[in-house]
C-alpha cells in the first residue's frame, strides 16, 4: 500500500528551521579609525615589555629630575631646567617605544591578523602614527606634572620664571619627533634589534662625522638633527630666547632628512612587504 501524497491533497507544510544565517555585517563598511587607534594604543599596553617601557619612561624621568633636584643649588631648581634634564632621557626611551609599535606585531607574526582585519595598510600605519603621537603627548604631560611638582617643592624664589608658552611647545615638539623617528626606523627594518641598534648608531656616526670633518661642520645645522636639536635643549630654560627663524628652518630640514624620508621609505617597504 502506497504511503504517499494522493492526488489532490496538500502537501503537509514543512517545520521552519530554527537555524539563522551567519551575520558578517557590511563587507564594504570600514573599521572606524578611532577603533584601530585605540586596538594600537592596547597593544603597547597589553604586553609586558611595553608595560615596563611605559613605567621606566615615567620612572626615568622622575629619577632624573629628582637627581638634579639633589645636585641643585635652590636657585636653580626651576622649572625650566627639570624639562631640560627631562628632555635626553626621554629622547632615549621615546623612540623605542615608536620602533615597538610597529616591530612588534611583525616579530610575533601578528601581522596577518592585523592586516586580515583591516586590509589597507595606509589606514594600519596612520592610526600607529597617531598612537605614537598620543604616547609622546602622555609623556609630556607627565614631564610637565613632575616638573611641576619638584619645582613648588624646589624652594626657588620664583621657580617658574621665564616661563612662556614657547617652552611647553618646543618640549612637545621635541618629544613628538623624537618618537616618530622610532616608528620610521621600526616601520623601514620591521625588526627590533635592527631598528634600535640603527637608529642609536646612525645618529652618533653622523655627529662625529660632521664634527671630525672641518669641511662638514657649517653644513652639519642643515643636515645633522642632533646639531639642530641642541638649540630646542638650550631653550628650556630661564635664559633660552627661544628658536630662531634660521633654527627652525634647520631643525625642519634634519627632520625632512632623518624622519619623513625614512618614515616614506619604511610606509612603501611595509606596503609591499609579504605576510609570513
């Protein structure tokens, strides 16, 4: 006897699936660039190397200000001079932070997740440039409070004297550059042992070239950035007058040479790098 539907009857209907698609959102709708920034700044943040880089950033400059606080007669304990101190050692510890936001991930082989998620590497690089850019502004702030702190606590008659609004934009400017030039550094080699060691190296070997060579030493403001940065580190203090015109325009040009040039350089190395 057959079981099947005879001739004129409706077919019974069938039970809805309780399955539901897999929801992948727009394909064509961009990862918000506030997001990538904020996944870039977790990424220092998140691993222990960058925790201890982030403390000895705050930690060294503290310890130095505080060193010169000892050392330092009362009346020269002002504010002024604890930001010039403050200014090498971070030059120092600034820029491997930079290096590491962009070695890191490729050191580790994250870099094909990071890219598989947002596929334009422009995009990936802009928000490590404004990461780095927040990182510095977060050391000067702390340079600023200590500074501060030490100097109410330094017992000069005017601890703040000669203060002018040029010396908190000059201390800015120097951090950021100093951090943006590790990112140049780390995004042309990719690897960190190579970008810190080059990046400590190439600067010193410029600067005894051009002082060793008397041909190379009037020159060396328009193509040496630690001889056109000496003059951002005379300016802290009471009696800095500020850059000049000509200063500002050899400062631009070393910046041109040693950290825009190299930043493109390391932009379209990493553009056509190959994922492993």
């Amino acid at each position: 006897m057959s079981t099947g539907t005879s001739a004129g009857e409706t077919p019974a209907p069938e039970a809805p699936s309780h399955r539901t698609a897999l929801d992948l959102g727009d394909p064509e709708r961009r990862i918000p660039l506030g997001r990538l920034v904020g996944v870039e700044l977790r990424k220092t943040a998140d691993t222990r190397a960058g925790r201890w880089l982030l403390g000895i950033i705050v930690g060294i400059t503290a310890a130095i200000m505080v060193v010169f606080f000892l050392i330092a007669d009362a009346d020269d304990r002002l504010f002024g001079n604890f930001i010039g101190v403050a200014a090498t050692p971070q030059g120092f510890v600034l820029p491997v932070l930079g290096i590491l936001l962009v070695t890191s991930e490729w050191g580790q082989r994250t870099a094909m997740v990071t890219f598989a998620l947002e596929p334009s590497r422009t995009r990936v690089i802009g928000a490590k440039v404004i990461a780095a850019l927040i990182w510095g502004l977060g050391a000067f702030v702390a340079a600023i409070v200590i500074a501060a702190v030490v100097t109410l606590l330094g017992g000069a008659a005017d601890g703040f004297a000669g203060l002018d609004v040029s010396v908190f934009v000059l201390f800015l400017g120097l951090q950021l550059l100093t951090i943006l030039q590790g990112l140049a550094y780390g995004l042309i080699f990719l690897n960190t042992p190579a970008a810190i060691v080059t990046f400590f190296v190439a600067p010193v070997a410029s600067q005894l070239i051009f002082n060793l060579v008397p041909a190379l030493r009037d020159p060396a403001p328009w193509l040496d950035l630690a001889t056109a940065q000496q003059a951002l580190f005379t300016s802290f203090g009471p009696g800095g007058a500020g850059l000049s015109g000509e200063e500002y325009a050899q400062l631009g040009t070393t910046a041109l040479i040693w950290i825009v040039l190299p930043f493109v350089a390391g932009w379209i190395r990493v553009m056509r790098a190959e994922l492993k």
